[in-house]
C-alpha cells in the first residue's frame, strides 16, 4: 500500500544514459579536448567515466536526459560561484569544453540529447572507507561551514525546486513509518517526528536561509590520502537547495553518526567543526539535534519506502537501513533534551536556557547537586541571596529566567544598567571582542573616546581618567592619589559605609561586616554619623538636621589631626546605599565636603550606585547633592558587567600622581570593555533612562507610600530615582527594625518571581534597585506584587 501524501515524490532514480565507453571517449576528446584512460563509476542516475590523463583525473558526466537543464546549470553556476568566493575549498573544478562552456550535447541513438560535463576528480578516499576519528568529523564540520559561506552570496532560478531531499519533506514522508517493523523503534520515531513537525519546523521560518549544499554525507566526503583526518573534497551538488542553513550541519553531522558508537559525540564534532567556522545563533543550536534525528529518519523512510517498492534495489538501500535504525534508537533514547546539552557544551554556548512554554520543577532537581558543588568549589560561606536559590539561566532587559525557564521581575541588578544583555551592548562588546583586545600600554581609539566623553559629562575641570576594573580598585586609586597628593593618611567616611574589598578600602567598608565580631575601625580613619532622617539623632530637627549632622565632621577632622593621620580624603556614596538608601539632605554634602577641604583633604565621590542616572534628577549623584567633588569613583554600572572601574579627576591631579606613580592596569579601559562603556551610554542617551529613572522612581515611591499608610510594618519610604529603600519594622511607633519581616517580604517577592534585595545595618530595609530600563509596567507588577505579599503578612 501506498500511502497517499507521498505519492507525488519520486522514490526511485530514472534509468541511466547508455552510452558506450568508445562514444564517451570520441565525445571527451572533440568537446573537451581531454584524452587519456577511461574508467565507467557507479552511478543510479547519470553515467559517469573517471579519465586518467598526464595533468590529472577528470569526472567526464552524462547527464539523464530526464534532468533538467536548468537543475544541472544550478550545480555549474555554484561550483563556478564557490570557486571564485573561496578558492580553498576542496570542491570539484568546472573544467570548459573547447569553445569555452561550462557544458555541451551528446545525442544518444534514439535522438535523446544528454547534457554533457567535465569537473575535476578529487583524489582520496571515500569517507565511508577511512577508519573513523573524531578531527575527521570535525573537518567535515568545517568545510561543510565553509560551503555555506562561500555560498551566502549565490541564487539561482532552480533553488527552489522540490526535493526529495528536502528536510521538510518529512511531513509527506510520515505515513512511510509503517515500513518500520520493530514496534517500539516505530512508535519512538512517530513520536519523534510528530514533534518535530508540529514544534520544530515552525521555528524554522525565522532561521537564516539560502542555498546550501545539503549533501554532505559520507558518501560525499572526500578523505586525503595523506592525513585521514584532512577532507580533501566536498562533491555532488545535485541536491542543493535554499534553506535554512542549519539543513547543511543536521544533514551532515546526521549522516556521521551511522555506526558511531557514540553518535552524540560524533553529533558534537561535526557541530563543533562547523561552528568553529561559522558562527551558530541560539536557536540553530538548539534545533540541531531534531533536524539531525530528521534528516536520519528521512534516510531510513525514503530507504525502507525504495525497498517496498523494487526488489532489486542496490545493496546499500538495505544495509544503511540498520545504520540509520542504531542511530535513532540510540538517539531517540538519549533525548533531545540530552544531546541539545551536550551540542552546546561542545559549541560553548552557554547553559541551556529553555525557550516557549516553561516547565515548572523540571530543573529543580538539578538546584540541589548544584549548590553542593558550589559550596565545594567556592566555599560555604559565599553567601547565596533567598532561602531558595535562585538558579538563573539568562536575562533580558529586566527580567532574569530561571532554568525552567520561568521569568522573574529583576528589581535588584544594577550591575546590568542598561538592561541585561542589551542588543547595543551584546553587538557592541562582540564586534571589539573580534577585532582588538588589548592595554592602555597602546594607542587605540576607543579609550581616549570614551574617557573624552565620560570627563564631557562632568562639572568643568572633572578632565581626566584613570581606567581600573572595579568600584574598589577605583575607590582603592582614590585614596592611593589622596594620600600621596596631601600627604595625610587618615580618610573620613560614613558609618555602614560600603566602598569594596582592597585592603586599604576594608578600613573604609564597616558594612562588611554586620555582626557582633566586626574588627574595630582602623587607627586612620573616622566615621561620620549618617544623616538619617527617619531615626537619626536629628531626624524631628529638618531644618537644621544638615548642618548638625555636618557637624560630626569636625571632630573627625580634628581627632585624625591629633592623631598625626591628618585628612586625606572624605570619601562618599550620595546614595548612602548601605545606610539603608537614605535621602538627600541638602546642605549635608556641602557642608561637610566644605569642613574637609579647609583641613586640606579631598573629597572623594564614590558613584558605583548612583551614577549614570539612577538618580533620576541628574546623571551623577554627587550634583544632585550639589557638591563638586576632587575625585569622582564608577564601578558596577559603567559597562552593563564588563568589568570595568574608572576614576574621574582633575588634569593637575591625575598628573601630579602620575609623576609619582607609574599607576598601570593592565585590564583596565581595554578596547571590549570601553565598547560596552560607550554602549551603556548610547543607551542611557538614546532611550532616556535617566528621565525614566526619575518618573518611575517617583512612580515606585508614591506606590509604596500608599501602601506604607495601610502597612503597619512599613515605616519609611525613602531613596532617589531608581534606588528605593522601604524601612520595615515591628510597628510605626517603636520604629524598632524587623529584620525577619523584610527576610519574609524578599522571600515571598522571590517566591512570587519578583527580585529584590536587602540592605542596611540591622537588615530591616528592602533595596529596590532595578536596572534602569524598568519602565511604568514593571513598577506597577512590582507594586500589585508587594502588595499581595504585604497581605501574606496579616
Ligand atoms: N562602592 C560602593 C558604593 C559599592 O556599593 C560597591 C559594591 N557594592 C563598591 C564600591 C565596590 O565595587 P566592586 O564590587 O565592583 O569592587
């Protein structure tokens, strides 16, 4: 029986042309002008003769006169394509007849005209005949990337002709599975290929296509006779066709798996091979392994199909059935979930990131073998955020997926400014990444660009850059110059003041260490009291709260004098981050940086919060507190996660120290990371992320302020543009922290997939500080969100 959508393809090959070894002889020698020893080679349609002659073998090809002229001129246009695109690709040359054509006539005895050509033969070994090795496989890989490259450029009117070969043919092949007697192997494949056809090849429409080879198998896959690892030639290019490019790598690495006694592997180095040089995109990678699993079932269905309908049919239709049936079993019982995996291990991509309809728990299993792994390798006391780990696979503009693929709510990361893996970014970083990465020894330009623009942004006078790669090498710089440039040693900062993890910056960051053991504060160096206006010493005193906070600066100026430190530098973060996000105060920052310059220290503003617009009202924070600061510190937000650190100063500072310094980093400003610096920009710019910062801000705190009214646990809502701090605490009037009601809070917000964190002292103060691309709808989710959590609580 027939199944009927099949019926309009055509199984089984014409009968050949008939023409004797003599005619083709006579013929080579008057068209082609070649003479030497003939030789017939198989073929089930065409008649091909191998001519020996004394300057190399040629293949002299009949073509059945049931080819169309137009399929055969599709295969001499691209042979003559890739010859002059990419001349190093070992394919068979177009060798002219006489007068110059690509191709002539020979006229058979019943009148039948047969098109006639000559290409060269590749010498070496059929593929199939080579004992197998893994550099083979990933060769042919290779050269199967480089005939699409070459053939990027190239069309032709018979591209789109019907196949047989065609893979998405499978969908008329389907009924053909009755010809699969083993039960179970039938039903595996039917379920197999019913995915495929209603999951996969709708997803084939947005993938990059044109004319490939298609081909690629081993049968086609010439071997150097030399080195069995070398492939000396691609041939036959009679089933070319436009489609999706990926078609050429499942059609070949499909075809190597054949006894392969681990085909996952041989799935792997084919893939490898190819993406060493033709880059895969995400989606190719991950349909791969259906498109492979297809292109062996179309084998095994066209092969059964041509067995059931001739009798006679070559040998091979029969043997490689057995081939094909190894694979899918071995295959199909592996799972696509499983060789998708190891595809992208093997082609680096990056850990699997589901895509479409997400699975719930169907990675939690693999959160536990992890996180042991992780204590071992990084230790246990690396702390993890949430009592249920968070095990994120991939982020985009302000959502993170975990590895279900379910997507949270990223209202934490400021680290990914502009947006995870922002499209600006992401091209910017790999276009430098494969063009120069280098040190600031040389002259490159994007350095000097960036270092013109950042400095541009800048009060007057804010003129020169140092580039290092974090806030505390940039804050540990600041206070190197500091200190070299007055002579002083002691510094003054913030109490719970966070500035990083140098050495010299530990003295400077007493929020590292919260608990009861904390290291007492070093000889050099003075807290100021924070200028809280919620339940600070001068909190019911607003109107003169700056100045009486500033105050606490001249004891310190003036015990670091008698101490012999004298002041070298104040150094701040106007977001007063890890005091628990506070706001402006104006007149704080002035008053103090005023009290600290007369001692002759400088002032130093640590930005790796605040800048690039999270304020809101201004792009640095330090001029919405309306101070100049001597040194300006970024770190975090710079370059959307490149690491990247930059110190800001003035000309006469920055070469003072250098004179006195030879201060070099070598990863510091490299080319990759000052790309994604300009991008961060470009972005901030072009889609307004500060403006959005500050009416979304605003937009968060007037939200939260609502429900602070209704919230008992709510006792402050504070912060500037895109950097809120939501103070909980046991009740209003007591104002006593609770630290275990805002544990709650972030853990029922992680629960419900929205991300933030906590900050201050006592732990008490929820940070929302989302990259800046989080726009009104994303507020309103986390808003609606925390509102149902703060329920949760009654
Ligand atoms: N300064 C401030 C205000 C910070 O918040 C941080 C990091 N949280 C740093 C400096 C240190 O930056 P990094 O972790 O890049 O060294």
């Amino acid at each position: 029986m027939t199944p009927e959508p099949t019926s309009n393809i055509r199984f089984l090959a014409p009968i050949p042309p008939q023409f004797s070894q003599h005619q083709a002889e006579q013929a080579a020698s008057e068209l082609f002008g070649l003479e030497g020893t003939f030789k017939q080679l198989n073929s089930e349609r065409d008649q091909n003769f191998r001519i020996q002659t004394d300057n190399g073998d040629y293949v002299f090809k009949i073509s059945n006169a049931k080819e169309d002229p137009t399929a055969i001129d599709f295969q001499t246009q691209s042979l003559l394509h890739i010859a002059r695109s990419d001349p190093s690709l070992p394919i068979p040359q177009v060798i002219l007849t006489r007068d110059n054509h690509p191709q002539a006539f020979m006229t058979s005895a019943d009148g039948t005209q047969h098109l006639v050509r000559v290409l060269s033969y590749l010498p070496g070994t059929i593929l199939t005949e080579v004992p197998r090795n893994r550099a083979l496989f990933k060769n042919v890989g290779a050269v199967i990337a480089q005939s699409g490259v070459a053939l990027r450029g190239f069309f032709h009117a018979a591209a789109g002709y019907d196949l047989l070969w065609d893979l998405r043919h499978l969908v008329k092949l389907r009924p053909l599975t009755i010809y699969i007697e083993d039960t179970a192997l039938r039903q595996a494949i039917e379920r197999d290929l019913d995915y495929t056809l209603e999951h996969i090849f709708p997803r084939l429409a947005g993938l990059r296509s044109q004319i490939i080879h298609n081909d690629g198998n081993t049968h086609n896959i010439i071997v150097s006779p030399d080195n069995p690892t070398k492939v000396a030639g691609l041939v036959d290019f009679g089933d070319m066709m436009h489609a999706p490019l990926i078609f050429d790598l499942a059609v070949s690495a499909g075809s190597m798996t054949l006894d392969s006694d681990d085909p996952v592997e041989t799935l792997c180095d084919v893939a490898a091979g190819y993406d060493s040089v033709c880059a895969l995109e995400n989606d190719e990678v991950n349909l791969l392994s259906h498109l492979a699993v297809g292109r062996i079932t179309q084998e095994l269905l066209i092969a059964a199909k041509r067995q059931a309908d001739d009798p006679d049919a070559p040998a091979y239709v029969v043997d490689d059935q057995a081939a094909y049936r190894k694979a899918l079993d071995q295959l199909l019982s592996l799972g696509h979930q499983h060789i998708r995996g190891r595809l992208r291990d093997a082609c680096q991509f990056p850990t699997d990131c589901p895509t479409g309809v997400a699975v719930p728990g169907a990675k939690e299993d693999d959160i536990k073998p992890l996180l042991k792994r992780r204590q071992a390798s990084l230790g246990k006391t690396l702390e993890l955020a949430y009592d249920q780990p968070f095990h994120v696979v991939r982020g985009e503009g302000v959502w993170l997926y975990d590895a279900d693929g379910r997507r949270h709510l990223d209202v934490y990361n400021n680290v990914p400014h502009v947006g995870h893996c922002h499209p600006h970014v992401v091209k910017a970083v790999s276009r430098q990444l494969a063009t120069l990465n280098t040190n600031t020894r040389y002259l490159f330009d994007n350095v000097v660009s960036y270092a013109e623009r950042l400095t541009a942004t800048m009060p007057d006078g804010l003129d020169s850059c140092i580039f290092v790669n974090s806030g505390s090498e940039a804050n540990d710089a600041a206070m190197r110059i500091s200190r070299t440039l007055t002579g002083n040693q002691g510094a003054i900062i913030l109490e719970d003041a966070y500035h990083g993890i140098t050495e010299s910056i530990d003295e400077l960051s007493p929020a590292a260490y919260p608990g009861p053991e904390a290291p007492e504060i070093a000889a050099r160096v003075r807290t100021l009291e924070a200028p809280n206006m919620y339940r600070g010493r001068f909190a019911d005193n607003p109107e003169n709260a700056a100045r009486l906070y500033a105050e606490s600066a001249d004891s310190a100026i003036q015990s670091l004098a008698e101490s012999g430190h004298g002041t070298a530098a104040f150094m701040v973060d106007s977001s007063f981050s890890s005091n628990g996000i506070l706001s402006v105060l104006p007149g704080y920052l002035p008053a103090v940086a005023e009290k600290v310059r007369a001692a002759g220290g400088l002032i130093i503003a640590d930005e790796v919060q605040i800048g690039f617009g999270r304020s809101g009202s201004h792009l640095w924070g330090f001029e919405a507190q309306d101070i100049i600061p001597d040194i300006v510190t970024l770190g975090k937000p710079v370059a959307n996660g490149i690491a990247l650190g930059v110190v800001v100063t003035t000309t006469d500072i920055r070469e003072q120290f250098g004179t006195q310094i030879d201060f070099f980093s070598t990863f510091g400003g490299n080319p990759v990371a000052c790309a994604a610096a300009h991008a961060v920009l470009d972005v901030v710019e072009q889609e307004g992320l500060r403006e959005n910062a500050k009416d979304t801000g605003d937009y968060i705190r007037a939200e939260l302020s609502r429900l602070a009214e209704q919230c008992p646990v709510i006792g402050d809502v504070r912060g500037q543009g895109l950097f809120c701090g939501v103070e909980i605490v046991r009740d209003k009037a007591s104002k006593e922290p609770a630290a275990d009601i805002a544990d709650t809070i972030r853990n029922r917000l992680r629960e419900n997939r929205v991300l933030v964190g906590r900050e201050g002292r006592a732990g008490n103060i929820i940070k929302v500080r989302p990259p800046l691309a989080f726009r009104r709808e994303h507020a309103e989710q986390l808003i609606k969100t925390f509102a149902d959590v703060l329920k949760t609580l009654e």
